[in-house]
C-alpha cells in the first residue's frame, strides 16, 4: 500500500507512516482554514476548549461557518446521484439487520470474487442517508469493485444516543463480510470509508472486537476516513449537545484516539486545509497517535478543499479520497 507510486501522488499531501519498525511523520502543511463569512469583532469569552472558548468551539463543530459553498456542492451530489443511476441503475437493497431501515445497497462490479468498499455516510449523526451518497459508487464499480452504501439511524431517531448507530455499522460490516460470496464478493478483501460523522462511525468500527464476534480481527484490510471525529470529549462541550445525549461511556466507548490497542486496520486519514481548525486537529492528532502506535497510518491535508468538497472527492478516481481508496485496494479508475 505505501509503494513509491502511491509516494509520488502524495507531493502535495502529508504523510504519516507508521510500521512495526517504528514509525515516521513528515511536515504537515499549515492550516489554511477561514471562517466565511470573517467573524465580526468580538470579545473572547471564557476558554473552553484549547484556545476555544463556546463560539469559537460551536463553529469548529459546524462546517457551514467555513462552507460558504455547501448548498451549491448538495445540488452537485444530487445531480450526480441522477446521473450516476442511468449509468449503474438501481442497487440491490439487502438487509444486514431487522429493523427496517438495516439495508446495505450493493452495486455490483463485474468481474468475479471481487473486492468490496463499504461506505458510511456524514450528516453531522442527524442526517444523510445511503441513498445521498449514491453517486460514490461509480468510479469504485467501473474499477471493479463492489460498492455498498449503509443505511442507519440518526442520532434524532435513537434520542440522542449514538451508541446503536455504531452497533448498526458494525453488524453491517458483519454481514458484508459472511455474505460476500452472495454478491461475488471476496470477504478476504473488504475495505471501509466514512466521511464526516461516518468517518467517525468509521473509527468506531475499526476498534471493534472483530474475535468477541467469531470474526477474524483483520477482517477489514483498509480504511479511508475522512474529516472524522475521534475524541468525543471536545464534541461533547459543542453545541453538538443539544441534540445528542452524551455520557462519559459513550464517550469513552465512542472515541477512537483511546483504543489504539484494538486499530488492526491500515489507515488513511484525509483533511483539507479550508476545513475548521478543530476538524484538522482531531484527524491530524488521531494519526500521530496511530502512528506513535507503530500501526500504519497516512495523513493526507488537501489544499484548496473545505469539508463539502472533501466529501465529494471520493466520487472522482483522481480526487484525494477517491485516489487514496482506489490506490488502497491496487485499482487503477478503469478496470
């Protein structure tokens, strides 16, 4: 996964890798966020967070402050998602789980024993759904992969507790993984990506206790993450309160950076420098402590790129995240 190729592509980004041998961190680029529109003069109030205080820490949780363009990126994903079915058609709708809203949409590569890119989408935990993230699928199938989207709960739908969100996700992949073969799967090959809330669903998964479960503990053999969360306790002192119920267990239970020991999934960690300042932190700081782990991590900070526009960049073979899954799983954008 770390050849000179995948080296090359990465002039513009930052690396972190870490190995069994040690580990090794390169410069990172400096933050370029900006808050749009400039904030109007203020008088600071009592720190809260680092050099936060509660406004500055509700808008480092909320990426319209830094997004002036997030309706415009929305109408982009709703055209390409219409786009995208006339070329692919519907995905086979499966459900991994009892509950009604507990389906997986599968779209299927072509070619036989195929690898698989699990997707979990963002929405900030109270929205989004698997259909929204549709138009992902396409450079993944024409590469010959399986893509599949996850439909789950939002934090509104279980008051406030993220707790079974994460439960679905992970049954989710569960059940990709025993049932490859019913899509021409190879269950030695299934990846993961998440963005946003879904990287930190993300980062959920892959501290799971895969063997508690009879499953083998690599069972994912990479992972993208993108703009995710990895330490609740900030989130928690945001204006993200109001509509989840944190406690100190899901916090605990739910924050990625504190069970490093249970990371036995190569990771790709994904940035871009117009993103909130806290945004940035929380996925520069969760590599450097990956890698400090001796497990193998790459940090990529996009220039030019705020939270909306990262996200859609997995939907392009040539954006950051859509290059960095492809060049994960040895795809080259056509198959």
């Amino acid at each position: 996964m770390q050849s000179s190729r995948f080296r090359r592509t990465l002039s513009r980004r930052t690396l972190v890798a870490g190995a069994a041998a040690g580990t090794m961190a390169l410069a990172v680029a400096p933050a370029q966020a900006q808050r749009c529109p400039p904030a109007p003069a203020r008088n600071k109030g009592p720190l809260v967070w680092m050099n936060l205080d509660q406004q500055d820490l509700d808008e480092a949780y909320d990426q319209s402050v830094y997004a002036f363009n997030q309706r415009f990126i929305q109408e982009r994903r709703d055209e390409r998602n219409e786009l995208m079915a006339k070329v692919l058609g519907k995905p086979d709708r499966v459900a991994y789980g009892p509950a009604e809203i507990e389906k997986v949409d599968i779209y299927k590569a072509k070619r036989p024993n195929a690898p698989t890119m699990i997707f979990l989408h963002g929405g900030a935990w109270r929205g989004g759904t698997s259909a929204q993230g549709a138009y992902h699928a396409e450079p993944f199938v024409k590469a010959g992969a399986h893509f599949i989207n996850v439909e789950f709960n939002n934090v509104l739908e279980t008051k406030g507790d993220l707790m079974p969100m994460v439960d679905q996700c992970r049954r989710a992949v569960a059940w990709v993984y025993k049932n490859a073969a019913s899509f021409g799967g190879d269950p030695g090959a299934l990846y993961l990506s998440g963005f946003s809330s879904g990287g930190h669903l993300g980062g959920c998964v892959v501290i799971t206790d895969w063997e508690k479960q009879g499953l083998p503990r690599n069972i994912l053999k990479g992972a993208v993450l993108g703009s995710g969360m990895y330490d609740l306790k900030p989130v928690r002192m945001s204006a993200r309160s109001s509509y989840v119920k944190f406690t100190d267990e899901m916090e605990q239970a739910l924050s990625a950076m504190r069970h490093l020991d249970m990371v036995h999934t190569p990771l790709v960690l994904t940035i871009g420098l117009l993103e909130t300042p806290e945004f940035q932190r929380q996925s520069r700081d969760f590599a450097a402590a990956v890698a400090k782990a001796g497990k193998p991590v790459q940090l990529i900070a996009a220039k030019g790129h705020n939270h909306f526009e990262m996200g859609e960049s997995l939907s392009n073979p040539y954006g950051i995240m859509g290059r960095a899954a492809l060049e994960m799983m040895k795809l080259t954008s056509a198959a």
